[in-house]
C-alpha cells in the first residue's frame, strides 16, 4: 500500500491509499474555497447526560447533486472536486462541511442555561472514498480494493486517536437515500468525538457489570454462544463469525465479530484483514439480494475506547437496515422515538435463514 498526504485549497487534509506502490496522483487543488466552518459547538443534555453536537453551517452541505457534478469523483476536463487527482483508489479527505472540528471555537450564547454546560465542538470527520466508480457499491469492490480500505480505517483510527483530546474513533458507511445518505458515490466516514458516545459507554458500562458478575467478557461469551446455537449464523470463516443478534432491534441486523478479541481495527493482522474481505464481500452480496433493490443500510465499526484501561472493547461490526419488506420501511413508532423501546416485526431466526438460504 502506498500512501499520499497533500491538502486542499482550504487547508484540510486529504489522504491517498494506493495499491501500486508506484502510482503518483496530482495533489494541487486549485480552487477558490471559502474557509471551513469552526463554529460547531456542545451542549450537554441535563436530564440524560449526554452530549449533543450543533452543527448549523451543515444546513447548506451538498444535497443529492446530479451524477456529473459529484463532488466525490476524480477531477477531470477542468471540473474540479473535492478529489484533484485524476483517479485515486480509496482516499479520505476532511469533511467540508464537519459536524466536529480541531479548530472549533468557544460557543457564543446570548442566554445560557446554567444547567447546560457548553463547550467547543471539538473532533473530526472525514469522509472515506471506497472507489472512484461513481456507480460501484461496496459489494461491487474487489477483494483486493476492499482490504484496501479496511487498512484506509486502519490508519485513520490510529492517526485519529492520537489526535489530543480525542476519545473515540466511529468509522461507518451508510447507503441508500431511505437512510438520509446525501452523496450516492461509494463512501463512508469517520468520526473522532472528544468522548465516548452513548452507545459506546453503555456497551463499556455493561461489560464491566458483566465481568464483575461472572469474571468473563460478554462480547466473548455472546459469540461463543451464537457460534454454538447455529441458528442465527449467516456465514463463517476461519476467523470471522457474522450473525443475527438473538434480541436485533431492526428487520435486518447482522453482527460480525473476529474470533480472535481484539480492541481496534489496527490491531487485526493480515490473514484476520483478508479473511474479514471475503465473508463481508459475501455478505454485503446477500443482503442485496434479499429483495429487488439494493438493501439501504448502516454498516458501523464498534472499536474500544482510545483508552481502555480496563480492555472491555471488542472490536465488531454491526450492519442494520430499516428496510422491513420489499415495498416497507421501518420507521421509529413512539415507543422507540420516545422511549427507545423497540418493537422488531421479524424474527432474528428467520432473517438468519433467508441469509443463509441466499
């Protein structure tokens, strides 16, 4: 793999993974670009104690955009993109329109509620180009491009979690307009939040309990017992294992854990990144055929914490679709927007089923 750093015309900093070691791209980015927004900011939610980002400039980011003026494909005949070379394998660049920013600034508030701490929006987003097909899917990669972009999340989670200040590294794709998805060029992104996300600490939260309780480690014991159950496995390799979680919350959700515990996607060696290719190609192949149209989903990265003292991180993977049948969608009632409480309209055993039978 060979790798490119170079920087935007507003000074973000943008990422070339490459296979050919001998591939050059052109760097220069010409355009006249006004500077990024540093006024994002945090508020802190009393009554559930949890951090809320605000991110207004987002309001005015790229919207859908017609094919020919995508601004995630490669630079050619005098259209300039977020991407100057002319072609470029996996690349990952500062968001230009970021939720979270190194340079965020001290919040100004007319009228501050005392009960709700403020801070900078610190942190950072970017954004990862799976290929520079417009068109491809990410089940379209070949094994050879798709490792490339698991060592792409490798690098970034290790360069961003030595950001200071940063607690948590978030690498995820979402696709599909039903998901909100507001570019339909092959991407992904990765967040570095300046602390550990709600789901992310309840998960640290729960497995300390459990380990004090029983002295073993829940993310383990859960896949031991998955992998003994069979009934909700959908594929298996020599060292990963993906299944349906036995209480999914969503009509489609698939967990893919390594059998080897580990914290980071940097942590997995080579034969672990290959092997992880090849069953998450397969399975991305399965879901799509699940019905007449390309599955929309959400495919998250669970890392541990930067620090993680305790080593309750597992790393894994969690894949979910909204989609509940081919002409449905599922959409949070009140007792899951109000409450959290999810109601699942399909069982985990049958989704495990159709997968397998795919």
């Amino acid at each position: 793999m060979k790798k490119t750093n170079a920087t935007l015309a507003d000074g973000r900093e943008i990422v070339y993974f490459d296979l050919d070691d001998s591939a050059v791209r052109e760097l220069v980015d010409p355009r006249d670009l006004p500077a990024v927004s540093t006024a994002s900011q945090f508020r802190l939610d009393p009554l559930l104690d949890e951090w809320v980002a605000m991110a207004s400039h987002r309001q005015s980011r790229t919207f859908l955009p017609p094919d020919e003026e995508c601004p995630l494909c490669p630079s050619s005949d005098g259209r300039h993109t977020e991407i100057p070379a002319s072609d470029y394998d996996v690349v990952t660049f500062e968001n230009r329109f970021p939720s979270l920013s190194t340079a965020a600034e001290p919040p100004q508030v007319d009228a501050p509620n005392p009960l709700v701490p403020m801070r900078p929006g610190f942190g950072r987003c970017e954004v990862v180009c799976f290929s520079s097909d417009h068109n491809a899917r990410f089940a379209d990669l070949s094994a050879a491009q798709a490792r490339l972009v698991v060592d792409a999340w490798a690098d970034r989670t290790t360069e961003l979690g030595e950001l200071d200040g940063v607690e948590q590294v978030f690498c995820f794709e979402s696709r599909g307009k039903e998901i909100g998805v507001t570019l339909s060029h092959p991407h992904g992104q990765i967040y570095a939040y300046p602390y550990l996300t709600p789901r992310s600490s309840r998960m640290v939260d729960v497995a300390a309990r459990y380990r004090k309780r029983t002295g073993g480690d829940l993310h383990t014991d859960v896949l031991a017992a998955e992998r003994e159950a069979r009934v909700r496995v959908v594929a298996e390799s020599t060292h990963w294992t993906a299944f349906v979680p036995a209480a999914a919350r969503w009509p489609v959700e698939v967990h893919v854990y390594p059998r080897r515990r580990v914290r980071k996607i940097p942590d997995l060696d080579d034969a672990e990144r290959d092997d992880f290719v090849v069953l998450y190609l397969d399975l991305l192949q399965r879901l799509d055929r699940l019905y007449d149209s390309p599955l929309p989903y959400i495919s998250a990265w669970h890392q541990g914490p930067v620090v993680d003292t305790e080593e309750l991180g597992y790393l894994h993977l969690q894949l979910f679709s909204i989609r509940r049948a081919a002409d449905k969608l599922k959409f949070l009632a009140g007792t899951e927007s109000g409450m959290n409480a999810f109601i699942t309209d399909v069982l985990p055993e049958d989704v495990a089923r159709r997968l397998r039978d795919i």
